[in-house]
C-alpha cells in the first residue's frame, strides 16, 4: 500500500506486516485520518485542523468538526472530463455511457430544478429508482446542494416504500414508471401514484413526483401527485453551487430491513465517503482506469458504496435486470466484453451460479478481471473452491462484511496478503474489530461477537425521529458499555482472518452452546438434492432444539435416508450439536427484498409469534409453510 510507506516516512517508522500496519492505525487513529485523507486528496471546502473531538460515549465523537466538504463535488470533480465516469446496461442489452463532462452536466440540470422547487440544505430528496444513471444523476444533485439522499428498489411494494419514505417526509421524489425482470415489462404506475399522493397529503413540504419513462414508453402521469417529466428537465447553464456541509450534516439515510417492525432510518454524514475511499483505494486497490462493477440494486447499501467509485476517477458500471437472463452467460459475457476490472456480487449469486454447473473461465477470458467481491452473507469454502476452479485462478477473491449501518465494512480483503478460502482476510484499517466472548474479552480462534471498540468516520450521525438517541444506543450500544457491537458472531482465526458465523440473533442454543448458522449451512451447500435452507432454534422442554427446512432440488423426496444422509453429513463435518433433531420440507425460504435469509422471521412463525412487517419480505406468502407444522409440537 503506497499510504504505508508515506507513513512510514512521516513517522519514521517501518511496519514489519499489514498486522503492524493496522494496529498502528487503531493506536495513532486521529493520525490515520488525517494522513489518508491527505493521500486521497479530499476536496475540501473548508479545512479545519482538528481530526476528532472527543467525548466520553463512543456514539458522541465528532469527526473533523471545523471542516466543511460537499459529498457532490467529491464525486463529480475527480475523473477526466472525456473518461467515461458511468456504463449503464439494461437486461434487454439496451445501454448508455456518460462521460464525466456530461455525467456532469446532468447533475447541474436537475440540481437547478431542485433549487426551483425549494430544495435546500438538510431537505430529503427520496428515489424510487434502479441501478442506473437516472439514481446517481439524482443522488449527485442532491447532495451537490447539502441535501439528503435516500432510494428504494422499484421491485418494493407500496406499503415497504412508504414504511420508509413518509418517516423522513422528502421534498421531491424521483422514480420511474416500468422496469423489465426477466425479459417482462413491469409497471410501477399503481404504487406510484399511492406513495406520492400519500407523500403529498402530509402538509406543504412535497414539491414534486419526477418520473422517467425508463423504457421509452408515454407516461399516463394521471394520479400521480405534482408531477413532473425527467425526460423534460431543461438544460441548465447554472454552475453547481456544491453547499458546503460539515461532518455532523447528513447526506444519505438508509434504512434497516424492517422485519422486526418499521425499518429504521439511519442517518450518515460524509464521513462515509472517507471511509468508502479507505476501502476501495487500499483495500480494493481501484485507480482511475478501472472499471467497476457490482450488481446491486438502490434498495441495498452497496449501491451507496459503489457510487464512491466516482471519487476515485474510475468508471462505473450499473446493471439493472436479472443476471440470469436468458442465461448466466449474458452477464459474465458483458463483463468479458467490457475489460471489468473489480465484479462484485452476493454470496448467494455465487451459489446459484454453482448450482447452475457455470464455468465462466471456460467461455470467457476475463483477462481484465483481477478482483472479485462477495458479501450479502457469508461465502463458504466451497464457493471460495468454486470461484478458483470455474471462474478464474489468478484472481483475488475478497469476501466483505459490515453492513448498512456503517455504510462498508469492518473485515474485508487485501491485495496484499494471502486468501484462505472461507475466510475474510483483514480488519479495515483504523478499524478496532475485535472478538468479544460473552464477559466482554477479546479473544482469538473461539467464537464470540464481533465489535469495534473505537469511533470511526462512518458510524450514524442519528436514527431519525429519534432524540433522545435510545434506538440508536439499544442498537450498538446494549451489549458492551461503551463498545460498538456489531451483532455478528464471528472468529478471529490463527492466520488473522475473520469467520462469519451468522447473525448474533440466529445463532442457535442447544445445550447452553452457541452454534452459528453458517457451520451448517456450509455443509447444507455440498448436498445436491438440497437447494435451499433455513435453520432456527426452536425453544423446546427448557432446551433449545435445531430444526432444519429444506427446499428440494425435486420437490417431494424428503424421506428418511435423505434425512439420515444429511444428518450424518452435519455431524461429520461439524459437531453432534449441529445436527438438526427434526428436518422438514418447505417449498421456498423467506428472503428480504434485499436477497438476506431471514431465520427470525420463520423462528417468529414456529413459535407463535406474529411477523409483524411482511412487507419487508420479496416473498412473505412462503410463511404459511411454516405455521402450525404438527411435527414441531411434539
């Protein structure tokens, strides 16, 4: 890393291994900041010279506190005005490419409409987009005026999207009217026409719905409260104001999956921009003349991460559709076709992609391919295995985890250091990740929970609607006074890498001993007949009992020597306490809409217990399958 012999000269000073490195950036973290954001060579509006004031609770730090910045500019003023700054394909292969000149020029027309319209510094401007220009167009004019970004999927139902939009009350919303999923047309024109009428019943502060004609199509904008045409937005020879905002300003709020009640809206300054940077220009290795692609959608905070590839001068690449249509092979052809340096998908992807027997490195050369990205849940060995041998050997392979609420990643990938397959390779730099056990101690190579015991840039400013900063302490803060704890159970191995084991609130019980998930589920993934699962802990004559649902690859044969044969594979390869004590079949697994596998959904439905925001789920009608199952009260 060149920020390691930068430092080095500085300090004087010579780190011996990335492990000296990084703990000397835990120890000396004011010092961290500074250097780094020196070395990305931040645009400031204004520099202070103070890195962090400090308070006596973690969540009370302030970052840079006498510095101004726009989040906008930092995206916008960094690439080659004639460099492509976005590609944009669309299922159907239909696609688009910006420049940073007209990327550019773009956001200076919407940011005038904005201005007219009243938007202004703290306003909420809300999108209803997919991964395309139309979101970052949006998002960039936005921020460039010190208001504040939040989006959803098109694909949320109505009821979903309102659960998090009428809490933060936006001034404007931007949408779409159709989108295409597997080669069909699917209008959006009902839910539209219910969020903004709804918007705009709540008082005077909503200005206008401004939709696009994502397919080209006329728009029937009959019901559709205040609305405007982006295809009509006049061209502005107005220059980009770039409001000035400080660290304690808001840019984006993102909101929680919801599936415990309404989702939580979280709200983030631009110090996740800085720490956006750290990973993707030290931990990714990303210059200016890559191309960059991760497959998300505007509902998942990875499209907020992806979109700090602007600030490195690289290109962006969005996608918007299913990857698997007509056939996995378009996608990866695409990629193939245009030299994509970094790829970034979900675990899950790569488990589809197995179980569809796909060989990439057999039909393409991805020779420009040289970083792979997968988070969303945690990558097994197996698909570490599978990676290597189907896709490309010569390939750094950097599974990532941290989530929403910090806007990236608390362990993640290393060019520099070795990768072990089912493995995260590192703590991020200036990030105090430790493993706690139950009394609060780090320990290494046990399982425990993962924290972070110092404040970071990226850490929430504050949950919305919430003063007196209760949801938010309950959230980070109830486990450990004065310690973030993340809600992991992981493991700091020998090598000094991470193992996810699943959510701290799935981890199962049996016998008093925490299990995570992920040991069987990592075992469920080599079983052929087995295409899907889901495990929880079912409270049972004051014990806790594991209950496995499987969905088969052909329905229907769940008889008892495939129950033994799973049985017998989860014992061998994991502990008697993993095996399940009953398995049974169900037709599908719960998901969020953001593709996450939601065990305390089906554990809520096992024991009894209403769930209470279904909304949250892409497919709650597979509920039903799980309640009052005679086996399991017996």
């Amino acid at each position: 890393m060149d920020i390691q012999k930068s430092i080095e000269a500085k300090e004087k000073i010579s780190f011996a291994s990335y492990e000296a490195f990084h703990t000397w950036s835990v120890d000396h973290i004011e010092l961290f900041w500074k250097y780094f954001a020196d070395f990305a060579q931040v645009r400031w509006r204004k520099k202070g010279t103070e890195v962090l004031s400090h308070s006596n609770t973690f969540w009370n730090h302030q970052w840079f506190p006498g510095s101004q910045i726009n989040f906008a500019e930092n995206l916008l003023e960094r690439g080659n005005s004639q460099s492509v700054a976005i590609h944009f394909r669309r299922e159907d292969g239909v696609s688009q490419s910006l420049t940073y000149a007209e990327l550019k020029q773009m956001v200076m027309n919407v940011s005038s409409l904005f201005k007219q319209l009243g938007v202004q510094k703290g306003d909420r401007v809300c999108g209803l987009v997919p991964n395309s220009p139309i979101a970052t167009i949006a998002m960039l004019a936005a921020t460039s005026l010190g208001a504040v970004w939040s989006s959803a999927s098109p694909d949320f139902g109505a009821k979903g999207i309102l659960d998090r939009f009428e809490q933060i009350e936006p001034k404007v919303m931007i949408t779409i009217d159709e989108y295409l999923f597997k080669g069909k047309r699917i209008s959006i024109l009902d839910k539209v026409v219910e969020v903004s009428q709804r918007l705009s019943s709540r008082g005077k502060n909503y200005k206008a719905t401004i939709i696009s004609s994502f397919l080209g199509e006329r728009i029937d904008v009959n019901g559709i409260a205040l609305p405007l045409l982006w295809e009509e937005i006049p061209q502005s020879s107005d220059a980009l104001a770039y409001e000035p905002i400080y660290f304690s300003d808001p840019v984006y709020i993102m909101f929680s999956s919801g599936t415990t009640g309404l989702p939580k809206c979280i709200v983030q300054g631009p110090g996740v921009l800085l720490n956006q940077m750290k990973e993707l220009m030290l931990h990714c290795d990303i210059k200016s003349r890559d191309r960059f692609f991760y497959y998300t959608t505007c509902g998942w905070m990875m499209w907020n991460w992806s979109q700090a590839v602007l600030s490195l001068g690289a290109t962006l690449y969005q996608f918007d559709g299913n990857p698997f249509h007509e056939t996995w092979r378009d996608l990866w052809a695409w990629l193939d076709q245009e030299q994509v340096n970094i790829f970034g998908t979900s675990a899950k992807y790569l488990s589809v992609l197995e179980g569809e027997k796909a060989k990439p490195k057999s039909e393409f050369s991805l020779s420009s391919l040289r970083l792979l990205l997968s988070t969303g849940s945690p990558l097994f060995a197996s698909g570490f295995r599978y990676v290597y041998d189907s896709i490309k050997a010569d390939l750094h392979l950097a599974s990532i985890s941290g989530g929403t609420d910090l806007n990236g990643c608390f362990v993640l990938g290393n060019p520099n250091l070795a990768v072990y397959e089912g493995e995260i390779q590192c703590a991020g730099l200036a990030m105090d990740v430790q493993i706690y056990s139950e009394s609060g101690e780090a320990i290494s190579s046990e399982k425990g929970e993962l924290v972070c015991r110092r404040p970071f840039p990226s850490m929430p400013l504050y949950f919305w609607n919430d003063p007196d900063s209760s949801k938010y302490k309950q959230a980070y803060f109830d486990r450990f006074t004065n310690i973030w704890c993340h809600g992991d159970f992981a493991e700091k191995t020998n090598q000094g890498g991470y193992i996810i084991y699943g959510r701290s609130d799935a981890t199962l019980n049996p016998g008093g001993v925490r299990i995570g998930t992920a040991d069987i589920y990592s075992v469920l993934e080599t079983i052929p007949e087995v295409k899907d699962s889901v495990i929880i802990g079912q409270d049972w004559n004051d014990d806790v009992r594991v209950v496995l649902f499987v969905k088969l690859v052909h329905p229907n044969i769940l008889d008892e020597a495939l129950k033994r044969k799973i049985q017998t594979l989860i014992r061998d390869q994991t502990s008697p306490r993993h095996v399940p004590q009953i398995i049974l079949e169900v037709p599908d697994v719960p998901y969020t809409i953001n593709g996450k596998k939601v065990e305390l959904a089906v554990k809520q439905i096992v024991q009894g217990i209403e769930v209470k925001n279904r909304n949250a789920l892409a497919n709650p009608e597979c509920l039903v399958h799980f309640a009052n199952r005679l086996e399991l009260q017996k």
